[in-house]
C-alpha cells in the first residue's frame, strides 16, 4: 500500500466500516461542560474526569456559575485529578472570561478560544471539532503516534506538523470523527509500548508494521 492517498482510502474506509460514529468518551450536555472536561483531561484519564464532573456540574452548572468560585472552591472537587492547582486556576480563570468578553458563550474560532486560560491549540480544536462540528484536528500523544506509526503524516516532529498534514490529506467531511478514530485507536489498539498489532485492521497501510515484520525476517 505505498501511495499516501492509497493509505488515506483505505484508513477512511476501515474505520467507517469499523467505527462510524466515533466521538468522545468525555461525558458532557453543553458546550461549557465540555470545555471543563477537555481542560481537566490534560494527562489525565477520562474514566477519572468522568468522575469528577459530575459534582462540579451539579454544584456549578453553568459558566456563570462557575464564573462566581474562587480557585480553592473549584480545587476542593478536581483535586483527584493531575495538576489540580493549575487546572483549579485555569477553570477559574476561564470561567470569569467567557462571562465578561464572551457573553458567557464558549468561543467557536481558533483566535477566541486559545485567548483563555488553560486552552491552548489542541483544547481549542476539540472544542470545534466536537462541539461545533467545524474540520479541525487536535492532536494529542495518541493522534500523534497513530499517524506518524502508520505513516499518513511524513517527517512529522510537533503536533501542529501532524496536524496540518491531516488536514491538508483528509477528505473535510471527514476531519471531525478522524480525530476520534486516532484518538481510540491509539487508547485501545496501538498502545504506546507494546501496540496490539496482532488486532489491528490497519496493518496493510501501517509502516510500523511492515518495517517490524521486516526486522523479524
């Protein structure tokens, strides 16, 4: 399978197939609970976030709400979660600034969203991907390892080379769900140490596997 179009095709094909309706595994019922999920989720499971946003939801159920907790209140419900001191000051921060420049709305562009606190590049992308449906790209360790181990992005060292090479190769209509299927593949198939390559339906366009089985011969 050696042209990258080729292996886009069939990349496209197997997960419509095999995963069609692919979304987040982080649980939300609105644009600013996804935002506090997504900010909470930085190396940290969404199992563990799933647990922890319930109580915040129920105690603060909207931006403007949240808008009125100091850091030590927001910190008191996240703190089983990694970097509770930074998140807890994000999540405040955040919060204050989506009811004074925004409206209390969550920003839909790119420029918007990384203007607050906590949300860089990728938060923004899973914010516009997932919640407004628009053809952007996020890429976290799992995108990022999935594309550059099948080979479907080149040479690529940063997350923003990834992520413009996806863009750039994937069909828009597709851009949205394709973060989720790298994004699962990597959590459930192409683990980081010892990938399930003996499960995977991707092995005929995944250079990984080729060059190992190469190796092995």
């Amino acid at each position: 399978m050696g042209s990258l179009e080729k292996k886009y095709q069939y990349l496209i094909e197997y997960f419509c197939k095999n995963n069609p309706d692919a979304s987040s595994e982080l649980l939300y019922d609105s644009p600013y609970q996804l935002l506090v999920a997504v900010v909470l989720s930085a190396q940290c499971t969404d199992k563990r976030v799933n647990r922890i946003t319930p109580n915040i939801f129920l105690k603060y159920p909207t931006v403007y709400d949240l808008a009125q907790a100091t850091e030590q209140d927001i910190f008191e419900l996240i703190k089983s979660c990694s970097y509770p001191n930074n998140k807890s000051k994000h999540l405040a921060g955040l919060s204050k600034k989506i009811v004074t420049d925004f409206n209390g709305e969550v920003p839909q562009t790119l420029e918007e969203l990384i203007q607050l606190p906590g949300v860089g590049r990728k938060t923004a992308n899973v914010i516009r991907s997932v919640v407004f449906n628009q053809p952007a790209m996020a890429v976290d360790t799992h995108v990022f390892r999935v594309s550059n181990r099948l080979g479907i992005v080149k040479h690529s060292k940063t997350p923003l080379e990834t992520e413009k090479q996806l863009i750039a190769k994937l069909p828009q209509e597709h851009i949205a769900v394709a973060h989720h299927w790298l994004i699962l593949h990597g959590r459930y198939v192409c683990l980081s140490r010892k990938p399930k390559c003996e499960n995977c339906g991707l092995q005929e366009i995944c250079d990984y596997y080729i060059n190992k089985n190469d190796s092995d011969h």
